[in-house]
C-alpha cells in the first residue's frame, strides 16, 4: 500500500481548501456525525427544494479523508434529487469498501478516493459525512 | 542499564521482520507485546496442569489452585502488597475500577457525599463513577492541572473537604505521562478522612510500585499493559476494606454457604473473584511481573524515561510538531501534534513506514477539551524500544509533514488536465 493512493493531490486539495465548507442558514435537514474512535465530528446541513438538493455544506473538524470527502460530496449531491444522492452514497459505499466496479463520472472527484479501500481502518473516515447526509435525509422520511 | 538485546525475548519482531515488514511499535501504553516467557507459561498450564481451581478433590486440580495461588503471590510481591489476600484477580484496570465503584461507592455513598477525581483521567475512571454518581446524588470533583501538564496540589487541598469521601486519581497519565505524587495524594485524602484510590494502569508496568509505601486504599493494574495475556488484571486492597465491602459479582467461588433464598460469602480475594476465574491469565500475569523483575523495574523506568526524554527533544527539532509532555517528569509516553496534519493521518503515515502508534483521544475526551485539542497523536515506548526506533519516527514525521505541506488553491481547468492525463497514462 503506497501512500501516494491514498493521499492523492484531490484529496490533499479538498482537504486545505475544502468546497462547501460552513453552516446553511436555514437548512431543511442536518446531522452531526461523530467518529467515537477518532474524534472526527462533521456537521451536514441540505437545503431541499422540490425535492432537488439545492445547496449542501458541511462544518468540524477531522482528518484529511474525512474532510475531502465531506468536501467533494457536496459538490456531488448539490442538484441532485434526494434518491439520487442516497444511489451515489450506496455506490460511494460499495466503492471504498474495496468492490470491483466501473465507477466512473457519476463519482466526480469522489474516485480519487477508491484508493481508500486498501486502507481498511480509513474507511470509516471516507464514510463519515455520507453516512451523516443519509442521517440528515431520513428526516424526512416521516414526511413523505 | 537496560539489556540491550530485550527486542529478541519478544517473538512478534523476528515474526514480522521475516515477513519482510520490520514492525516498529510504539504503542505500549495501549497493550504492549508478550515475551517468549509468558506465552510458555501459558503453554504450559494448558498442556500439562489445566483444571478448575478451588476443587481440589484431585490431583491436578490441585496442582493449577497452587498455580493461581502463586500467580497471586507474585503479583502481591510485585507490588509489595503485605498479603497476597489483598489482591483480587479481575479481568483489568477498567473492572477492578467498576469493583471499587459498585462494591463500594454504591454501598458507602450518600446523597451530597464528594468524589474527587483529577482533570487527566482515563475514562475508566470517570465513567464509572458518573454510574454511581447518579444513582446514589455523590458529587464529582477535579482536581486542576497546570500548565506544566501536573495536577496543582492546592486544587487538590480545595477540592478536599468534610464530605469527601474518595479521592481517585491516575498514577501515569496515558496521555501525558506525568507522574503524580502519588503518595503525597493519599497523605491528604487520609488527612481529610477520605479514601485514596490510584489507578496504576501506567505505573505499574514502567516503574517499581510500592503499595505501602504510597499508602493508598486501593490500587488498580492491568495484566496485558506489562507483558501479561490479555483479560487479566488485579486489584489491591487493604484487607479489612476487603472484609467490610460488599461483593461486587454472585456465583460460584465467592460464596461460603449458599440456601434457597440467602447466601454468606467466603473470604476476601475469593469472595470478589465470582465464577472460574482467568487461571490461565492469571499463571501468565505471574510470568510476566517474573520477566519484569528479572529486568529490573528501576532499569525499566529509566529506560523510559531517557527514550521519551530523547524523543521528545528529537521531535521538538522537527518544525510544526507540538508535543504534550511535562517539563519535570514524564514517562515513555509522548503524545504530540502536526501542524497541518491530523493525528490520524499521522497514523497512517507512520504505520505504511512500519511503525505502530495510537491516534485519537486516547480514552481521555474532558483531558483533549483541556487540552483544546480533537485527538493527538501518541508514541508510547517500553523495554523493547530503542534509539533507532525513535529515528524511524522522527524520519517517518518528516516525510509526512512535507506530503502535507500546504498547497496553493488548485487551478480547476489544470485539475481536470491533469485527470484526463492520469486516465491516458493509467
């Protein structure tokens, strides 16, 4: 395993000048996501309009995984439907945890972090803020 | 002077070192490797002499009662324990801390009643008492640290009054490595009418301890952070508390006469030692204080601290790298932070160049508030450890914080230039 798979230059990017970063001030769901063995805590907030994301940022603090792909999630999700945004996390899953695939442009930058899947222990690192933005979604499960 | 071949007395550096991975592990103060001599004993008592103890109506049940009983001398002696009654057999640090909790503070404690505790404790011993905090309206206090990363004395004194009924804090901390005045804690507590409780989850491996001598009610160790097997600890006690407390767990073992619908209970250690205990731990616990005694604690402790000492003047060299260790003591234990660089990226940095340390909050979250830190990184050395291996380490940062060195925002159109390129190269 080299380093250089894991810390590519888009995440090295992302992570010191992440996309989205900060709080939506009136958000129509967020979580907090909270990584008990690391510390990482991560803020997703989503502004839903007609059911099209209209805008996603996250706010915290963690490691360089966690903020990159915080940072390129929502790049990705923002115009998306919210069932769109749940299909890319589902891929995104079966992405890092290592499944052979054809991930291609659907992932956007997110596929400079395929090389987290020969890193086990970082995958809960890449998984941290998907994982929060289906938290934040569920909320409005209730609703429909 | 400590040996200076005691690498080759652990099986697991010449296992990885054959595969062609050299394993630099500096994480000891989470569990530390087994030398070759507790992994035969434990190899022993289950080929030659494994029964159930305290039943003995034959021969080799008898023969492993007499070798859990001297597992129990040992570590009794180990800590210069007056009795080797005073020492209970638990599964680690953590339960001997809950068995001081339950058995005694929800027996002993009254509404109002006051705990005090330390600002640099491990979450074994906050959590439980918060448990009995609530059910029995105790009050928990702190005793403050310093800038220095020691615990202020005086914050002790302040904290100490008439309902004050427990004073409980760490010996070494896991995450500074100070060393605390130990005795001079208990000499206040007493004063105050309280009694003193030491968490020696980190002393007891690094230093010679003298249970007497500190004076303290209770002092609590953990088999697998000294060389010992995994889910075998003790807890000292003085004796007549042991008599006075009421058991922690029921079941077989602790009990004298059981009827239908009450029970008397044996005497202590047993009466805290429910159901068939860890024998084969406990036979390897002994093996290993045996493999500490014959390096000599003292030898331990100062090989400790001139690695730490060395590592934390070697990192300091190293621009960006800020380190959490008291100036007047410290152990091996160096926890530090990056500049631009997340202890957990750290980690893994360090472990694809062979090396083991721990990144996170290192079961301590109020001291990482404290501290106004997330997590750290931590580099925590034992007898094994060497200068080289502090090399590696210092080498091994330097590699990661260029790899992390800030970047200009990147141009999106050379971004997308330079992925189209990767897919024509790749």
């Amino acid at each position: 395993m080299s380093l250089d798979e894991l810390f590519t230059e888009i995440i090295l990017d992302h992570y010191q000048h992440p996309h989205n970063h900060g709080l939506i001030p009136n958000p129509t769901f967020s979580s907090r996501g909270y990584n008990e063995s690391c510390g990482d805590d991560i803020q997703v907030s989503v502004l839903i309009r007609d059911g099209v994301i209209a805008d996603a940022k996250f706010s915290g603090a963690g490691c360089s995984i966690s903020q990159a792909s915080a940072s390129i999630m929502t790049d990705l999700i923002k115009g998306k439907t919210v069932d769109e945004a749940r299909q890319i996390a589902g891929r995104f899953y079966e992405m890092v945890k290592g499944t052979e695939g054809d991930y291609g442009e659907e992932m956007g930058d997110a596929i400079s972090l395929q090389g987290v899947s020969k890193f086990p222990v970082r995958v809960k690192c890449a998984t941290l803020a998907w994982h929060t933005l289906e938290e934040a979604l569920a909320k409005g499960d209730h609703e429909r | 002077m400590m040996r200076s071949d005691v690498k080759n007395d652990f099986p697991i550096f010449a296992e990885w070192k054959e595969k062609g991975r050299p394993l630099i592990y500096l994480d000891s103060a989470a569990t530390t490797q087994k030398p070759r001599e507790v992994i035969a004993a434990l190899d022993e008592y289950y080929s030659k002499y494994n029964a159930n103890v305290h039943r003995g109506t034959y021969e080799l049940s008898q023969l492993a009662t007499d070798m859990y009983e001297e597992a129990r001398a040992k570590v009794a002696r180990f800590i210069n324990s007056a009795r080797p009654e005073s020492v209970v057999f638990t599964r680690n640090a953590t339960e001997s801390l809950n068995l001081i909790a339950y058995a005694w503070g929800l027996n002993n404690l009254q509404k109002g009643d006051e705990i005090v505790l330390s600002e640099m404790e491990h979450h074994s011993n906050l959590v439980p008492w918060h448990i009995i905090a609530r059910h029995t309206g105790a009050v928990l206090k702190f005793i403050r640290m310093n800038s220095d990363y020691m615990l202020d004395l005086e914050s002790l004194k302040e904290n100490l009054g008439p309902r004050t009924k427990a004073v409980s804090v760490v010996h070494v901390s896991n995450v500074l490595g100070t060393i605390n005045p130990v005795k001079e804690i208990c000499r206040l507590a007493h004063e105050a009418g309280a009694l003193a409780i030491i968490d020696g989850a980190q002393s007891a491996p690094h230093m010679p301890v003298d249970v007497q001598d500190i004076d303290c009610d209770f002092y609590a160790l953990s088999g697998h952070k000294m060389c010992g097997p995994t889910g075998i600890g003790a807890l000292y006690a003085k004796y007549e508390l042991l008599e006075k407390m009421e058991p922690f767990m029921g079941g077989g073992e602790m009990i004298n006469e059981v009827f239908p619908t009450t029970s008397n209970y044996a005497k202590p250690p047993y009466k805290f030692e429910a159901g068939t205990p860890n024998i084969g731990g406990a036979i390897g616990l002994g093996a290993a204080v045996g493999y500490l005694e014959k390096l000599g604690l003292q030898n331990v402790v100062e090989h400790e601290i001139e690695l730490g000492d060395y590592a934390a003047r070697r990192l300091a060299e190293i621009e960006g790298i800020h380190i959490f260790r008291p100036k007047t003591t410290g152990t091996g234990v160096l926890s530090f932070t990056v500049d631009n660089v997340h202890p957990h990226d750290i980690s893994t940095i360090l472990d694809s160049a062979g090396i083991a340390i721990r990144a996170g909050h290192h079961c301590a979250q109020p001291l990482m508030r404290k501290l106004q830190v997330q997590s750290t990184a931590r580099a925590s050395f034992y007898v094994y450890n060497d200068k080289p291996d502090v090399e590696a380490l210092a080498a091994a940062l330097e590699k990661g914080i260029a790899l992390f060195r800030p970047r200009k925002k990147a141009d999106p159109e050379q971004t997308v230039r330079d992925a189209e390129n990767n897919v024509k190269i790749g």
